[in-house]
C-alpha cells in the first residue's frame, strides 16, 4: 500500500478501549494502534471482581485472560494483536490542533508525546466517593479496580474482618454483600433511598430486600451514611444519618459512578446533558477524528430516544467494536443505542431488568399499564423455580416499555427475551402469542414471559382489575372496608396464609358459595392465591355474576413482601 | 341476560381443547362449555410423559394436575371451570346442519347427540405407525398417550428389559432413548434418513449424535426397521434394511405424527396442503361456528409465509387461547403464525432451533448466508459450558432467518432471544448491537447469541470467508492441496488435535512465521483453533499480508464432528 499507516491512540485499556482497538486491527493489519492505559493491568474483566472477591475462584488471572487461558499483557496485545499497550501511562492531555497526546509514565513521571490520525477515548467511569467525615480511615474501599478486588480478596483470606458496611444498594453494592458474606462476613448494606436497586420498582426492590434478609445480612434503607468512625486511623463503624451507629471493620462505598470526562473537557469536546462526553451514531464526538465508548459517553435510549448513561460492561464492547470499524472505514458502522437491559445475581436471586421500570415511565409522562405476576419458570415436575414479574407497556399502543423479572428461577432468560421483544419494538400482543422454545426441562408449556403478556393484555382490555400489594397493605392498616378473598385450598391456607382479614373459599367452590358474598355488588373485593392466577379465575367468575369492583391482588401471596400470620 | 347462554361444545380434551374451554369461560360466565374427551385423562402434559417414563419423577398425577397441585379431572373442570368434561366419550361425527355432534361413550359404545352454537375441533393428533412387518408382536409401543406412558413406564420399574430399539430420530425419539437409558436400558436409534434431528442442519446433527454416542447409546442412521423379529408373539429384535438384526425387548416406534382430520374432513371442512385443517388467523374453519387448533390444524409460517403444521404444546395452547376469546367475541383474537421454535434435552446437551435451517432455507431457493461458531455461555472463570450455533440470515435484507444452538451450554436462553429477534424481523446488524442483560454468572460480556450475529455480519460482509468442518474434511480425504494452519499454543495442540495435516502456528508467533506460509497467495489456507476465534483473527492477519484465499474453519474443533488423531 502507498498510503502510509493510520495512527490510532486509544486512551483507556480495560474494555472499550482494548475491544476498539482490537476491531481496528482485525480490519486493518497496517494501522499502528497504541493503548495509554493508566493502570497496570489491560483488559479486566470489572465484572468478574465480586465472583473472585467472594472466592467463587482464586486466581486473579482469570479476570485478564483469554479463554484459551492466554494473559492479556502488553506481551499478549503485541504478540497476538500488534497493538502496543502502554500500561502505568496516563494519558494527560489531548491537543487537537497538533492531534497530540501528552502522556506521563505513572511510576517515574516522564512526560511522552504521542501522535494520532485517530483518537479514541475510552476513560471508563471512577467510582463516585461521597464527601462522609472518616474517609481517610483505613478500611474503607470502593470495588473499581483490580486493584480494590486484590485489597479486598486479601481481607477475605485474611479471615480477620467479622463485620462490613457496603454504602449503596445498587447492583455492586449486592455483589460486594454476597462476595463479603461467602466471605463469613456479616454485611449490612446502607442505602439512603427509601427503595435499594433503582432499576426495579419499589415492590419487587422489596423482595429482593427480603431475601437478602433471609440470609445472614442486612439491608438498612432511606438512611444515608453520616461517617465513619474510626480508632487509630481504622474503621470502626459507621453513623447513620439518624444517628445509629454499626460497628464494622470494613467498608466498601458503592454508590454509583462518574464518567471520567476531564481529558475531553479539557480538549474542549462537547459533554452532553447527562454528563458524559457527547458521540454520535457512530460513536464520534464533536470532533470528526476523536471517538469515545464505554462509561465515559452517553448513548441514545432505544425506549426514550433520550440520552443517557450505560455504565455497563457489555455496552462498553459493543460501542468499542463500532469505534474499530469506524476507525478505518469512517461511517461504516453504527450503534443504535440501548434498551437499559442489566442483570445481577444477588444470593439465590436472580434480579434482571430490560427498558423502563413502571417508576421511570410515570416520572417521564408516560401513559402506561403495567402487570406484577408470579409463576414457575419450569412446570412442578421439572421442580421448577418462583419468578416474579412486572412487565409495563405502552397503553395506548400496547408497545411494550419495560420488564422486571426476579426470584430463584431463570430470569435470565426472560430478561434476554424481553430485551429482544423490546429491540423490535413488540406489543404485548405480539409477545402474548410468542413462539418461544418449549420443553418441560426449559420453561411452561406457556412461558413466563408470555403468561406476563396475557396477563397485562388483560389489564389493557380491562378484563382483569389489579391491584398492588402495596395498596392492600394501605387498605388492610387502614381498616379500609373491603371484602378479601383467599383463593387456594384449605390444606395451603393452614400452611401459610397472609391473615389481613381475608376469607378463605376455595377457587372450585366459590360458585356454590356465592351467598357469602357482599350483597353489594359495587363493593370492593380483593382476591388473591399463590400467584393470583386462581384469584384472577375467581375474579373472572364474580365479574360474571355481577360484582363489578373485584381487583386481583397481582402476584399473589408470592409477591406479598410485608409480614404474614402465618 | 336476556340472550340465552352459549352452547359450545369442545372436541378433544389434552391441550388446545381444554386451553379453549378454560379461556372462554374466563369470558363468559355464563356460556355451556362441554368438552368431548375420547381418552379417560384430560389435560395431559405430553411433553412430561418422556421424563414420567425415565423416572425423573414418579407420581403420574404430576402430568395431569395444576401448579397447585389439583388433578384436572371431571370434577376439577366442574368446580373451578363449569365445564363439563366427558372423559371416555368419542365425538364420531359433525353435523353442521343441525348443528349437532353425535358422541359415543367407549365403554358402552353408546350414543348421544349435543348441540352446539360454537364448536372446537382440538383432536391432536395420532403417532404414526409405519406398515412394518411384526408390527402386531408386543413389545412395540409408541409415546403418545398417557397410557403409553403409563406402560413404558411399567417396562422401567420390572426392570426385565435390557436392550430397547427407538424407531426414528426426532425430539420424542431421542427424549425416549435417554428416558430408557435413564432406566438402565440399553438403546438404539434408527433413523432412515441420513441425518437425525430433521430441524438441524446435517453438521449440528453429526455433534449431538456424537453426544447420544459418548452414553451407552447409539445411532443408526440412513437404514429403517424392516421388520420387526418375535419369538411366541413377543419382539426379540429388529431387522434394518440393511439386513442388520439387532436384538431387543422393547420398541418404540416414534416416526412422527399424522393430525387427526377424519372428523373434520367428514364434516367437509377445509382441510390444508400441508394435511391439517384449514383455518384463518382467528383460527375459524371453513365453518365459520366451528375453529380448530393445535396438533389438527395447519398454520402460517411467520419467516416463509408458508401454511405449515406446527404440532407443539405451546403452539397447541397459544391457539387454543386465540379460540376462547374468539368463541365468546368473535374476530377478537388472532392467531399471527408461529416461527418454528423448538428445543429438548438430549442427555447433557440442549438442543435449540428457531426459523429455519440452512437445508430448508436453501430448499426453499432463500439466498441465505449462514455462520457457524462455537463459544462459551458464561466465562470461564464462572465455570462455562460450550455452545455450538449456526445462525441463518436473507443475505440481501440482513434479515435473520434461523438459528439452532446446541451444546452442553444455556442454548434455551439463547434460542429464546433469537426467537423473540425473528418474531420482530431482526436483522444481523440489530442483534450485533443487542443491549441483552450481562453479568458473568449469565453471559459473556458479549453473549454468544451477538458473537454469532457479529461472525454471521463478517461472513456478510466479506469480513470473514467461512468453511465447514465437512468441506474440510473432504477436502483431507482427498488429499485437496490446502495449507492448513491449527493456530492454538503447544500446549492445546499436544492435548488434542485433528491429524489433517495441520501446521501448528499459534496466533501470537504468526507475524513472526509468515516466510513459512505458501509463496502462492491465492493458495487455500484453511485456519481454525478451538472455537475459530483464533483463526478468524489469523485470517485477518494473513488477508492484511496478501492472502486472498483464507478460510475459517467455522466452529473449529469443537464442531469437527470426525475422528481425531488425539
Ligand atoms: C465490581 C463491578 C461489577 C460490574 N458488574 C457489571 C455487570 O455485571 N454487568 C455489566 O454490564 N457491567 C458491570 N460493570 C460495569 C463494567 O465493568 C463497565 O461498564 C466497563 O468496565 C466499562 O468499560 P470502559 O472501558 O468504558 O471503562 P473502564 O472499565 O472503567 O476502563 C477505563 C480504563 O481507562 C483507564 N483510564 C482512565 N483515564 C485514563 C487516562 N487518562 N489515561 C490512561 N488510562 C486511563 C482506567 O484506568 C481504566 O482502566 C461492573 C463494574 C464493576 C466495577
Ligand atoms: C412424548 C411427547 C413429547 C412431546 N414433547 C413436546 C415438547 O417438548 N414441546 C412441545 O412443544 N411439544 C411437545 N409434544 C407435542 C405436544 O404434546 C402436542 O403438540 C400437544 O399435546 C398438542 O395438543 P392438542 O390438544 O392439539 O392435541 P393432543 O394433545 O393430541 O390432544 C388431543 C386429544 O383429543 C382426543 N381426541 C382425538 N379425537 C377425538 C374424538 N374424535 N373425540 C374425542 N376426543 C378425541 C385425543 O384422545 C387427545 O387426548 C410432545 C408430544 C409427545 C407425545
Ligand atoms: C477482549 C478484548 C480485548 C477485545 O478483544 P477482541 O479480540 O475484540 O475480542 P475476542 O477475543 O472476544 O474476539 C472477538 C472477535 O472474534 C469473533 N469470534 C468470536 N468467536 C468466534 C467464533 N467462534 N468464530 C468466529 N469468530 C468468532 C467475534 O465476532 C469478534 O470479531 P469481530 O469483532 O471482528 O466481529 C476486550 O473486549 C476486553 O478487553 N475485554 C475484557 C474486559 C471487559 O470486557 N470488561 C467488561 C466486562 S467484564
Ligand atoms: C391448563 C389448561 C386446562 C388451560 O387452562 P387455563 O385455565 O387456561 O390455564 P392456567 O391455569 O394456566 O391459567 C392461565 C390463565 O391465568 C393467567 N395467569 C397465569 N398466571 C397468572 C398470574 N400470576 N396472575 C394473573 N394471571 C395469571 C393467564 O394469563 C391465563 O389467563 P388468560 O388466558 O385469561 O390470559 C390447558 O392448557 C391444559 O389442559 N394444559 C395441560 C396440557 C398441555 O398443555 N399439554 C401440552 C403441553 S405438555
Ligand atoms: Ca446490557
Ligand atoms: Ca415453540
């Protein structure tokens, strides 16, 4: 070839940096592609750092190596990629006139120069660090950096700690609660919310607060963190905002993260309303030879066209991946954006969530109906699993918005089918009649997914009137005069039952013992079972005979997070 | 109400009849719903009976019984339905005229006659039985009905039979081989057609009978049952066309099934090309008071537009719902068509399939371009498991066409993802960029499903030129001058390897070894590692050097169904 080689530069080398810069060379063999990465490690699989934390495996180069097990050092990146990663280099200034990178060697301070065609900023997001009193004491990390994970595997091993505070309710804040308590660690996460998990409505954030319970560690919400306390420049413990203090010898702060914005700003390109460097379709910022990914950038919503923030893994490498085509064939590839579809292990729960929470949808002025239901991912005799649901749609074009999907069963899948449903841009009637891969092994004859459909194009046809938990507990504490019925055998109501007043008929004898019922008609009746699907029938059938404000308590018992008689 | 209440009258009581019965009394209280039930069970989940028989569980009740664990019995349907079921009760014919079915009682052979304003045809369909000589021998069974189950069944717990012969190669025939090798039986396959699994491409078929193999089980394919061998009117063996005798106690005959229309037909209702009855989108026969659904009818292909018989449980209950609105409100529901998905567990492999396959796009004269890769589901630090995919796209569109996933890997996500992709006409370009939800104990940080979109867009693109494992393989036995190039390290070479001829260059010592590769750059270089991660990137490699003849292994060993050196 006459012309001569692409300089590409690519500041940042965990994912979307390295996965940029890899595209590029797989389409172009003659570029020379040079990674600045600040730390010393390349390629880290973040995500990984609570499965090793919690000791779910123990060799720290599983997080940075291939799957044929290769390590991905700047030895692996120049052998098997040509691509020269310098790691301990801070990238420290851009200057686009010159289309320069000044970058200064971390251990001795150097300062280099290097020169780019293209540039790509791939600066990650730093893990945010409230201003609480005590920060300086020792004992107190966040989980960003491999860095974090190796301090805070070696605290595990060490088998001193017997108590942590993780500040922050959100998704690593759950892992860091699981891997501490693998770990033996008695952990109590503080959330200043009044809700953990943002993503999921306040109903199913209060199951999985419940199971967290179950095992032994605590969640403690709508309080914040006031400070730390400390003896001999230690963590001791923690002041809640209300004054209660938790001993502890470890913290780990996980309250979300900040863009890593200030090398773009400085080289004077334009950061969006949402705070991360501003991209285009194909991932260019306001300057045509500078590209940015991952958690730096804010990328379109495919369910709001709004601008948002994805800090997520995934993410990351897609955009990486547009970036490396890009590179060498300027305009050839775009990304669309993203269905805010993440997911996250949290004990034996799985907590997955695709497009709008029914929250984030009414706080936009959206028009929408929604559905909690409950069922097994698989039928009793395949010893199927609980999950529980809330699916949200559009109600005027029944276009579905948002899915939430939690419990021991396979929510993972359903999660994954919903992203997809919502990526086409489906209706609950589409997905109502979804020809989904059926055997007794892998879901319901009906999946879940779809019986969640059904069920809110029942809501939508106003064929089912539902009612959330949350209000039946308002009603209940508040003596409201409604009529509430249990709706499952008497042999499952003397094993447990809700005991908030309601009466037990059975769904196959509720037709002979209709006199039971208020004589008026208009009165408010609430039915529930299990799941609600058999309060959902018996509803069916007092509707049938005339009552006219019956409301299915939606997911049942199932769903019923708040205390029980029984 | 002043109107009197619907007569509707129900044919066939497992799946689609019953889903019918139950969604139209859900609308309407007060309609008379009867059901016509020839067999003495209703609602019987078919697709367990294969589980029931291999002792996965082993109360039968499961198969019939709710979630709640009632049995769907007469009484069942009476009280929690108001329908009424007539089990043991044969529906011999369809008057339209007068608008009556004459029904006969089995035990008795006695004769009544019920009036309908609304009638369902939902009469499944029977287990055909090839004309094979010793047909009549006992020993020979089918699973179709709960009674068949109920004897396989009775064959496991006496523990007598030791060697067993599953005539045909479909999903039930293999959910039958592993449920008799789960009972200690040793089984065989005959297939007649060259290649098992008819939904599979040949290459994915060659894996999972690779699979069955590697248990005590085996596989003979491209050879039929001739006869069937007895001794005092008991099976002792079968003999294959070939003149093979294999001997044997127990046969199960599982050849496909054949939908029952004698009925329909009789009454001179449509009936389709593809041999089920005919029915429009609300699924209305030619009559418009009588609708079909399930194993009877005959459907639209939502990928080919073609009408197609789909015979699956959730299909079955999917349209049996579709009826129940429509009976109550007609022209309320539609049924839009289904997209040909489908899964089972043949031993530790899942094995999953959505749209078409490659053999039937290509029969269908589609011009498709079609992916083959092989990959983990989750990382390997989280323990993850091989998945083997080929993925099928309209090379003009982009449009994906089909998908078959297999492997010991979370293949049913992954279908299920591509399914919903199909349901909203995707194409590559989409599920490159999919937002699915990714954290390590669920996918890869790029699940497998974009990985096979991303190679399938390469292959689209001429990113990436592709070779199967069988034109290899030809290739070999006929002494082809290629230039083949395993491009794993040492140590994955001196553990395993092909014996084709192969050169050993691992991917990082290439750049350094391009003098050993041919002179002649448009020489056939074929490259592959494990998964061909490695050699696609090698290929990459050689095309930027100048070779304009490199080809990618596609799937790599891990799909190279032949023979190894090692
Ligand atoms: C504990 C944890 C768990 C997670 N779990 C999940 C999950 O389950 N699913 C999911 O989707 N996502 C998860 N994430 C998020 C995911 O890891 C990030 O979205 C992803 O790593 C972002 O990739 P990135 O390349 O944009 O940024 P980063 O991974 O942050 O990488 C940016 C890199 O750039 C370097 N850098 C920054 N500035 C400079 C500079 N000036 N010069 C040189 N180098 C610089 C940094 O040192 C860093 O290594 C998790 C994150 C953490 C921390
Ligand atoms: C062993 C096995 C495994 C299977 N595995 C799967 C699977 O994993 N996934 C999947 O999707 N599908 C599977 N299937 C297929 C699935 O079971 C069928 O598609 C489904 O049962 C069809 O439902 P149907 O109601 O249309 O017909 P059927 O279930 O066949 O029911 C029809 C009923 O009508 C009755 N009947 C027929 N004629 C008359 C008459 N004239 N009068 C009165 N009654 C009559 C019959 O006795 C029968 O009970 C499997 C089937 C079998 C046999
Ligand atoms: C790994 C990393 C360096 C990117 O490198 P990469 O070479 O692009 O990634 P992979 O090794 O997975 O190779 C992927 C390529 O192989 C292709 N491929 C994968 N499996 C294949 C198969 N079986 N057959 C053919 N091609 C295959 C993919 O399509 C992709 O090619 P393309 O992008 O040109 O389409 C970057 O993603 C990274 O650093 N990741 C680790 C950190 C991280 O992701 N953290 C966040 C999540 S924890
Ligand atoms: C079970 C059978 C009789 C159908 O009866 P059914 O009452 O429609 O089915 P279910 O008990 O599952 O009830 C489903 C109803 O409850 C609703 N539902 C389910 N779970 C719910 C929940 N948690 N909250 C609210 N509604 C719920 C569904 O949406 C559906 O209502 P809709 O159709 O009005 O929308 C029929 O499917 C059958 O006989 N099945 C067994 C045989 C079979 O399917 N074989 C083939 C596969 S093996
Ligand atoms: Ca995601
Ligand atoms: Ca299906």
């Amino acid at each position: 070839m006459s012309t001569p080689p692409l300089n590409i530069v690519v500041i940042g080398g965990s994912a979307a940096g390295p996965k940029a810069a890899a595209k590029a060379r797989r389409m172009d063999e003659h570029a020379n592609i040079t990674i600045i990465q600040k730390e010393a490690d390349l390629s880290m699989a973040s995500c990984g750092y609570p499965y090793y934390v919690g000791g779910v495996f123990d060799d720290r180069n599983q997080l940075i190596c291939t799957s044929a097990g290769i390590v991905r050092d700047p030895n692996f990146f120049n052998a098997a990629k040509r691509i020269e990663a310098k790691v301990l280099t801070e990238a420290v200034a851009i200057d686009r006139n010159t289309k320069t990178v000044t970058c200064k060697h971390v251990p001795t301070g150097e300062l280099t120069t290097l020169a780019y065609d293209k540039l790509v900023i791939a600066t990650g997001a730093s893990a945010l660090y409230p201003p609480i009193a005590g920060a300086d004491l020792s004992g107190i990390y966040t989980l960003h950096s491999l860095g974090d994970a190796d301090a805070i595997r070696a605290i595990r091993d060490q088998k001193q700690a017997t108590r942590a505070v993780v500040v922050g309710g959100g998704l690593i804040g759950f892992e860091v609660c699981e891997a501490l308590h693998l770990a033996g660690i008695h952990t109590t996460v503080i959330e200043k919310m009044p809700s953990i998990l943002p993503f999921l409505d306040h109903d199913l954030a209060l199951l999985v607060a419940n199971h967290v319970r179950s095992f032994d560690a605590d969640i403690i919400t709508g309080n914040g963190v006031a400070a730390f306390l400390g003896d001999n420049g230690a963590i001791t413990g923690v002041k809640l905002d209300n004054g209660t203090e938790l001993p502890c010898q470890l913290a780990v702060v996980a309250v979300g993260v900040r863009p890593n914005i200030a090398l773009a700003q400085a080289a004077g390109l334009d950061i969006g309303a949402a705070g991360g460097i501003a991209v285009n379709e194909f991932m260019q910022t306001s300057d045509p030879d500078i590209y940015a990914a991952g958690d730096c950038v804010e990328c379109t919503s495919l369910i709001t066209g709004e601008k948002v923030r994805a800090p997520y893994g995934d993410i990351a490498n897609l955009q990486g991946r547009v970036i490396g085509q890009n590179l060498i064939a300027e305009g050839s590839a775009k990304f669309p954006g993203i269905t805010h579809t993440g997911i996250c292990k949290i004990f034996d729960y799985t907590v997955g969530f695709t497009g709008l929470s029914a929250t984030r949808a009414l706080a936009l002025g959206l028009d929408i109906e929604t559905v909690m239901i409950a069922g097994l991912d698989i039928p009793p005799y395949m010893q199927g699993k609980l999950l529980i649901s809330k699916m949200i749609a559009d109600r005027k074009s029944g276009r579905v918005l948002g899915f939430q999907c939690i419990g021991p069963g396979d929510a993972s899948k359903r999660v994954a089918t919903v992203a997809m449903a919502l990526r086409g841009q489906l209706t609950v009637t589409d997905l109502v009649n979804a020809d989904l891969p059926y055997a007794p092994p892998y879901s319901m004859a009906l999946d879940h997914v779809i019986t969640a459909a059904q069920a809110l194009e029942n809501k939508l046809l106003g064929r089912m009137q539902g009612i959330s938990v949350a209000e039946v507990k308002q009603r209940v504490d508040h003596g409201a005069d409604c009529f509430i019925i249990d709706t499952r055998t008497p042999a499952e109501f003397e094993e447990l039952r809700l005991g908030i007043g309601e009466v037990l008929i059975p769904q196959g004898a509720l037709r002979s013992r209709l006199h039971e019922l208020p004589q008026d008609k208009s009165k408010e009746i609430i039915v529930y079972c299990r799941v609600s699907l058999r309060g959902y029938e018996v509803a069916a059938i007092l509707q049938g005979h005339g009552w006219n404000n019956v409301k299915v308590m939606e997911g049942g018992i199932a769903a019923w997070p708040y205390s029980r008689e029984k």
